[in-house]
C-alpha cells in the first residue's frame, strides 16, 4: 500500500521519518539527537540522492509543473486535512467513506430487515480531515417556495455557506478552498487515495454550479478563475485514459463543466463574464487538443435548456 508525507518545508529545516519494515510505514520515531546529527552532516547525504530537477526559468520543468498544481496549498492546508504528522496512505479515510459505508449498512438493514454491524470510524488523528460537503444542503433554511427552486439548482448559497464554514468566508476563503482542491488532486495522483476524487469532484459541483456567485467580482477573480485555471493544469497532468474517461459526456464532470459553461453564458455581469469567458475558452482548447472532448458553447447549452424545459420547465405555485 503506497505511503507517503506532504509537508511545506522552511529554509534549513530537517525532517526525519523512519521506515518501518514491519507495517511499511514511515513513522516520526526520530529522536532530536539523530535530527541534528542527520543536520550537522547533511552533505553527508548527496551521494545517496538523486538530482532533483530545480530548473524554474521553463515552465514546462518538472519544477514549474510541480508550483503550478501545488501554489495554492499552504501550511495550513496540511495541518487541517492530513493526518497528525502529515503521513498518510493509500487507504486512508475521510468524512466521505463514512458516508459511503452508512449508506450500504443501511441498504443491508433494509434489505435483510436486521441491523447491520456498526463499523467504527477511523481514529480523528488517522484520517484525512477534509471538510464534508454536502451536496444536497443547497437551500437557506425556511427559505420560501421561489428559493427552494432557484437554489435547488443555483448552489450560490451552499458555496457561500461553505466558505464561512470551512474556509474563513467571503472572497478571502477561495485560498483555503483552492489549496484543498489542489491537494485532493495530489492524494489522487501521488498518494493513489481516492477519497480526495470525492472531495475534489464536490469542491467543482460547488463552485461551478453556483451561479448567481458569479455576479460578484472579487469572488470570481479570487475563487472562480484560479480554480479553472487549477483545473486546466490538472488536466494537463493528468493520465490521458483517467481524463478521456471523466470527460465523458454522461459522466459528473463533463456535465459539471456544462453547467459552468452556461452559467458564464448567462451571467449578467459582463464584465465578470468577459474574464470567465477567456478562461473556458482555454479550457475548452486544451480538452479538444489532449482528450478530443468538445466542451459545448453556452448558446448551444441554452438552447437544449430551453428545448428541454418547455412546458415542463418548473413553476412556483402561490398557496396562500
């Protein structure tokens, strides 16, 4: 089971981790004698290391590629979402596979009409901490009739709500979000754990289906265009069978993009959408290019939208 650490480090910090050959961890059982001793001889260490590809004049470097899918992610992003000592694994949990398994105990006690055992959460200091989102809490609650609909489907009021929760508030909190959606990716891609595809997919269901976010300015330069422009990296990394098949079109993230695309298209801050506009479009360029996936105009998506609706598009009804 593949094992490893994030940490942000400082200049002329040492850290030390041993290698359990027993479990095939790395543990902290490191005393403060050996760390300064491994610091004292630290050139000690060269002939043992490989070169490391420092080169930031080109972007494309293995350094530059490095800063562009992790600029986001801070000290404090680590010490909130990884586990005590910043080492995890493979099959390490989350909020989200606690979801999923009270789901299928459910399903068994329904099923079998018996309880089904209770299976214990992992401990708060062996998991990945990341804040659950929940999709399907969109709504203010007592919101009137008109609300429930629009935010329903608009989730402008669950993204807020999650960025005074999670993330500090406001335009300010996109930091904190946006190192999150970056380290959820980097758990998928280096630490092979998938519990940060759930996180990673739910951050872009909120952020990209909230449309009526997108009138506010400072939000969408300090959250919406980072994060398309931290997807577009991601993608570009990203494994070209792993990506051809998220991009399907009856997959979650091909009809998550969809929506951004409409929800630009029907903004009505042009200015905001001017921006935005400019950053699909290389969205849209690379997807075409690497998987050979079109991601649809926003007129096109407009005019299915309305096709579709018609007279079974959704009404409010005045019951008083």
């Amino acid at each position: 089971m593949r094992s490893g650490l994030f940490h942000d480090f400082k200049a002329g910090e040492v850290v030390a981790r041993r290698w359990c050959t027993d479990t095939e961890q790395l543990t902290d059982s490191v005393s403060a004698a050996d760390c300064e001793r491994i610091r004292l001889g630290i050139w000690d260490l060269d002939s043992g290391l490989g070169a490391y590809p420092l080169e930031t004049s080109q972007p494309d470097s293995s350094y530059g590629r490095w800063v562009r899918l992790s600029r986001h992610i801070t000290a404090s992003t680590l010490s909130r979402v990884l586990p005590d000592g910043g080492v995890f694994s493979s099959a390490t949990g989350s909020a989200y596979e606690d979801e999923e398994m009270a789901a299928a105990q459910r399903m068994l006690e329904r099923k079998t009409g018996m309880a089904a055992l209770a299976v214990p959460a992992s401990s708060e200091t062996d998991r990945l901490r990341f804040p659950y989102i929940d999709l399907r809490r969109s709504v203010p609650p007592n919101a009137d009739p008109s609300l429930v609909c629009q935010y329903g489907m608009d989730k402008s009021w669950a993204l807020a709500s999650a960025l005074h929760t999670h993330w500090g508030g406001g335009a300010g909190g996109g930091g904190e979000l946006l190192g999150e959606f970056q380290l959820a990716y980097l758990i998928i891609l280096v630490g092979q754990n998938f519990t940060g595809l759930e996180h990673w997919k739910r951050i872009l269901h909120l952020v990209f289906g909230s449309a009526q976010a997108l009138e506010d300015s400072a939000l969408v330069n300090s959250l919406f265009v980072p994060l398309i422009k931290a997807l577009y990296y991601q993608l570009k990394e990203c494994p070209e069978e792993f990506g051809a098949s998220v991009l399907d079109q009856d997959n979650f993230v091909g009809k998550v993009l969809a929506t951004l695309v409409l929800n630009v298209y029907e903004c009505g801050n042009p200015a905001t959408a001017k921006v935005l506009a400019a950053e699909v479009d290389m969205l849209r360029t690379l997807l075409a290019q690497r998987f050979q996936w079109e991601l649809p105009q926003g007129k096109q998506l407009q005019e299915e939208a309305d096709v579709e609706e018609g007279e079974f598009a959704p009404q409010v009804v005045d019951l008083e």
